[in-house]
C-alpha cells in the first residue's frame, strides 16, 4: 500500500473525514480545535498520512504524533483521537477567491490513485462561519444540495 506523507490536519465528523491544507499559520490547528470543540474527532494535526483503501482516499497520523494537537499560546495537548478516516471533503485554507465558485476535485499527490477524488473547497479558516461552512460543504457534497 502507498502511502504519501503531506503537511495537512485531519478531523472526522462522525464517519467523514475532512482534510485541512494550507501553509504554515493558515490556521488548521485552530480550525481543527474548533471543530473538535463542536463534536469531531481529532485523526492527524499538522502532518497527514494519505493512502487508498477499495478507490477511496483515507487519512491517518504519522505514529510518533497520533492524539496530539498543537494549541498554539499553550502547547502540546492530548486529545482522543481517531486511527483513520475516510476523507470526504478537502479543505484549503486561505483567501476566498468567487463568492460562488466553480467546484473541483482534489489532486491527489503523486502516487495515489482514485478513481473519484473528494472535492475541494477553499475556504477562510479564521472566519467564525468556517466550521459551519465545512459542515454544510459535507452535507450538500454528500446529498446533491448545490444549486
């Protein structure tokens, strides 16, 4: 099994998982701990284990950094954490471009192969809206609610 290493966090929201991309101080950490706070499940923060499973992209911590969360202003924090999630929604984090944009789908890194990769959103991380947007995202991706 090929697995790709990249710089991204990961949460589950229940049994979808949603991967946080975005340069160093984007705000994946805060994003994550914000979206933990309302109920997910922390699965990798900061670096992120890509693999394929049965044409389906899935997401796991690196071992040495499996249930750690860095919580920038106070430090290095246990969390429960999940072993590994299948991803539904690929979110880069950064400065919205359209205000109704054309949805694509991820580019998965060299070495990984699928048939259907999740969709990507980008999306503004440090807007308080941000974690209820992901959470729509996944709902209107997963049941056809775009218009």
């Amino acid at each position: 099994m090929t697995e790709v290493n990249i710089h991204a966090s990961c949460v589950a929201l229940g049994a979808q998982g949603v991967l946080l991309l975005g340069k160093p101080g984007a705000g994946k950490s805060d994003l994550s701990l914000r979206l933990i706070d309302e109920g997910a499940r922390l699965v990798a923060d900061d670096r992120t284990i890509l693999f394929t499973r049965r044409g389906s992209l899935y997401g796991k911590s690196p071992d040495s950094i499996r249930g750690l969360i860095e919580i920038r202003g106070l430090g290095i924090v246990e969390f429960p954490s999940r072993a590994d999630v299948k991803i539904a929604l690929v979110v880069k984090l950064g400065r919205e471009d359209a205000r109704l944009p054309v949805h694509h789908r991820f580019q998965a890194p060299r070495g990984l192969s699928l048939p259907t990769p999740p969709p990507e959103i980008l999306l503004n991380g440090h807007y308080a809206s941000a974690p209820a947007r992901i959470r729509t995202a996944l709902a209107a991706f997963s049941k056809g609610l775009f218009r």
